[in-house]
C-alpha cells in the first residue's frame, strides 16, 4: 500500500468525522427523553455509581437495574394486556366449554360484559386465569402467547402489543447495559407470559424475568418429557412480593428500580433501603393524547399513595407528558 | 520513541513468544481431565456446537448449562455441607433451646447420635432445616453462612468446604463460559446457602443459582426493610423439581447439564429431550483415596438407577479416579 501525504491527512480527518460522530452520539444516550429532572438524576446516577474513583462507585456485577413491565415498558390501559389474551382465550375455548355458557364469570366474558367479571373480584379473574394459563404444557402455553402476540393489536393505537412498549424505556434499559447494569423485568404479570417476548422486545433474557407463575410438574410420558402446567397459583409477584420475587429469583438487591403502581411501592422502598446511592422511579401516566392519563382513581396501574409520599423518600416521578419526547417506537414497517 | 532494526525484531520476537505461549494454553482447555471419552465428549460437543456453519450449531444465548452442586462441583460425602451447617447451629442455638435437650431430633443431634437423627426421616431432617434456616432475616441468614463457611472445615481433607470443589469442573464452567455458555448452579440444596459462595468459588453469580428455597415475606419496621424467612419449604428444587427449577428461574431448557446422583436425573431427561445436540454427564466417585468412592448403596448422593441405564442414553459418565488428573485446586495459601 502507498501513503502520500494527502491519503494520510485524508484518513485522519475520516477517523475524526467518525469520532465527532460518536461523540455527539454517546452526549446524548437518551434522545427520547426531554431535558429534565428525571432524565439528569438518571444520568447524574450511572455516571456517579460508573466512576471508579468516586466514593459511590458500585461493582459491575453489584449494577442490578429492576423494571416493572405493565405501565412501565409496555402500555397496560384501559386493561392488562395478560387479561385481553386470557378474554381471547376463553372465547377460543368456549366450543368445548359448554358450561361457560351459564357459569360466571365465564358467561360474562363470553358476552362481552366486563363488569360482571369486575365484580367477580380476585376469585373471579383467578377462576379466569387458570382456565387459560394452565391444564397444557409449558411448550404448548409459549405457542399460544407467541402466536397471540403476533397477531392481535391494541384497541387504541392499532399495533402489536408487543409495539406498544415505550421507546424512552428501551434507550434506557440499552443505555443501563451500555453501563454494566444488568437488567431484569420484576412485573405482576405471568413469568411465562411475558418471556416468549422480553428478549426479542426489551433485550432481557428469560433467565432475567421474574414474575407469578402457576405450579409446574415434571412428567415423563412415553419416554417423552413433558413441563405441564397446573391449575393452582405458586406465587404472586405483585406489591410486598416484589421483594420476595428479586431474593428468589435474582439474590441481590437492586441499586435501581422502576415501576409506575402502587403495586410497585414495595420493590422500590426495598431497593432504596440499600447501603450507597439507589435510584426508585415511577412512569405517571399524564398523556391522554398519545398514550393515557389515569392515576389515583384508576382499576388498573393506580398510582397513589406513592404520589403522596414520592418527594418524602426521594422517588422520581417520571411525566409522561413532560419528560418523554416520544412513546412508541417508530414503526418498522 | 526511537526505533531501530534491532528493537523492532526484539518487539516482534516478544510478541510471537507470548502468541506460542498463549496457543498452547489454549490447546488444553481441560488440563485437569485426562484424556479419556468424558474429555473428548465435551470438547467435541463445545466445538461443534459453537461452529458457526455447523448444522448443529447453537445460538449464543441458547447455551445454557446447568451443575448440580452436592457431589458435582464440591464434596457432599460422608454428609452434605448444609446439614453440617445445619447439626452446628443446632449446637450454637442450643443454649436458647432449653427444650432441645429431651425433643428428637434435636437431642440426637446435640449428642451427635446420627442414627437417631437418620432415623426420625425426612419429617426430622425438616425441623433441623426449619429451626436453622429460618426465623431470621435474609441479611442475617447470608452473614451466618458466610461466617461459617469461612472458619469451618471439611473433615477428611482439613480444607474450608469452598476449598473441596473439583478443580476439573472449575476449568470446564471457565471453558464452558469463554465458548459463550451461560453456568447455572441447579441443586437440591439451599439457593440461599449456596448464594453467598458461588460467585467467588465458581464465577457464577447470586442469579445464576437455582435451589430449594423457604418461604420469605417482605416486612418494614420503623421504615427499615427486612426479608424474614419463615418456617415454611416454598420448594424443594431436587429429582423432579430440577426440571421445575429451571422453568421457573431461567425459562430455556439446558443445552448441557452435570450431575452425580439419581437425583439429578430428571435434569438430564429434561436437557436431552430438546431438539438438537445435547450433553448429559453424572460424576461417578470412584476414588476412595483422593476424595471418596460411593454410589448404588449410599447415604448421599446415591448414584444406581443411572449406572444401570446411562449407555442406553448416551449419558456421560465421569470416573473420578480413571478422568480426573487431579480433585482440588491447589491451595492459594
């Protein structure tokens, strides 16, 4: 190869047109989320636990990060994504359930007439849920949500359910491992629900979701082996379980945590309650232009007491409205 | 910097040496192992299933493989380590326990009559786990095993018990995890016993490790956080439960698993029946001088339904005495 000296001035100032480039990329790791509060105590805090020298450094492997997933990564408005699938499937299963005709509070669901099931409370919607999430086996039920989240929409902004996550979140959580953190999904919703999606949505590999889940046995039948799901609860992920959820599940406390209910109270108050600097956040819901706006009063995600008491312990609340430039992702196609 | 003919040789000469050295290193992986079929089982199935153009080819983060620990990775004869830990702290609460004196099991346990304590079954080996496992927090629960792993000692070899792990399985996990596999720890025993040791000992972290667990609920007192493990077995992760175990904590079926007892072999059922190239392997102890030879008739670990059906299912089996070159590292001090 011949260098003159005209290549060389040449490549050099390539390098550094791609060096700038990279630079004003990295200024700027969440270009989704407005200049803020929320958006400088985040990179106040990685930047601080990140530095070796400083005094709140914290370990790699000690970067543990917790994301709540209805409401805080994915849209969970006017109900439960995990509900919708469960209606869905009632509806499929009716031809060979000829009882739900007359049985509450399948009936209800059969015609449509959710207060009904509302007023089934916890009973009913467990009733419900056992119906759909269990009696197959763990491969079968993970082809049935795959299958179902590739094909149905959300009502309001006619998208996969799995495209109504929030791109800010998904700069965040990419900007976190950029850091070393390692980040999990601790959510209410079904541990087998959410994984045939996380990894391929959020980058968050199954061994990283923790959630309620259903009791499992192990049968071997005709020399094959079989995960089948039982109707019975084994744990219930939500509120003071939360806590519960990350010591089974990841063992460690978490140095940051998000989530955006009532419901999520518990996991930040436990992450905050760590030695060192910790972060605890909370989307609000504030934008019913392009996306919802539901808070204290609201049957599903309500969110507080939190609000209440959020500036007391140094939460962050996070204003959907204000803080996010954008919700979705743009579309793919 | 001045450079001439002679210093540019020398450099280049530096860098080859280091080059040579660094590729016979790595054409042992395994330096512990002898050669033998275990050795070039593995080898072979870590080649191919990381070779890109392979048909057998296994995507990054599909290489999961799980260890049992008890007998796989450390010493479990002639007692497994917790129910050592567990008979001490029997004797240390003892004094609080006045009632221990004249109630089995705990009586037995204090005059170290173990057939008795053998004798009162799974219901008393229950109330020693039960009286010593829980009714703590998990802070103080982690700072007791830590302490005692650190000052006790394994009876046969005067070692700590973190120094009795298997310096061949130390460098397949390290072979393992630098081809892109992802080390797993699914035990019978206690996920919160082993927690405090397993990064350190075998470079897998707190979330890597899946065992039987307690039930814990989340508390806060005067606005501090507690976990309080109550006297209650959430889950007994052993046999049929390993093949729970990992459903539950990491959703993907393994595409290796380790083993040495009948016990974990639902787990290799489990890890062979997926599509694909898959491993199977189980330690035989065979060697009464350097560690212990045990299997069909013993106490623990008992290893005899598979020595009679491991060749029909091309499971791997790992003689200690003909396979291993050495047992435990090399002491550091």
């Amino acid at each position: 190869m011949k260098l003159n000296l005209k290549s060389v001035i040449l490549i050099l100032s390539l390098f550094l047109i791609a060096s700038c480039a990279n630079q004003i990329k990295k200024s700027d790791p969440l270009p989704s989320w407005n200049e803020g509060t929320a958006k400088s105590e985040i990179i106040n805090f990685v930047n601080t636990v990140t530095k070796k020298d400083d005094p709140m450094f914290v370990e790699k492997e000690q970067r543990i990060a917790t994301f709540d997933n209805d409401g805080t990564l994915w849209v969970e408005y006017p109900m439960y994504t995990q509900f919708i699938f469960a209606f869905d499937r009632i509806k499929k299963l009716a031809p060979k359930h000829l009882e739900w005709k007359t049985n509450q509070p399948f009936k209800a669901v059969l015609e449509g007439d959710m207060k009904t099931v509302g007023a089934s409370g916890m009973k009913g919607v467990m009733e419900i849920i056992m119906a759909t999430h269990s009696g197959m086996t763990a491969d079968e039920f993970e082809k049935t949500v795959s299958n179902w989240l590739a094909t149905n929409k959300q009502s309001k902004f006619k998208r996969l359910y799995t495209e109504c996550v929030y791109q800010p979140q998904l700069e965040l959580l990419a900007y976190l491992r950029s850091n070393g953190f390692k980040t999990f999904i601790v959510s209410g919703g079904g541990i087998q629900f959410m994984r045939p999606m996380t990894e391929k949505v959020y980058g968050i590999p199954p061994e990283q979701v923790v959630g309620s889940s259903v009791v499992t046995e192990f049968q071997i039948k005709d020399g094959k082996t079989a995960l089948i799901r039982m109707p019975k609860i084994d744990f219930i992920n939500d509120k003071a379980g939360k806590p519960v959820g990350i010591y089974e599940h990841i063992g460690r406390r978490p140095i940051l945590a998000f989530g955006n209910s009532d419901a999520d109270m518990q996991m930040i108050q436990y992450t905050k309650a760590g030695d060192g600097l910790r972060l605890g956040l909370f989307v609000h819901h504030t934008d019913a232009d392009r996306e919802y706006a539901y808070d204290r009063k609201s049957h599903v995600g309500k969110l507080d007491k939190v609000l209440d008491i959020a500036a007391d312990n140094g939460w962050i609340i996070v204003d959907m409205k204000k803080d996010w430039k954008m919700i979705f992702p743009k579309k793919s196609k």
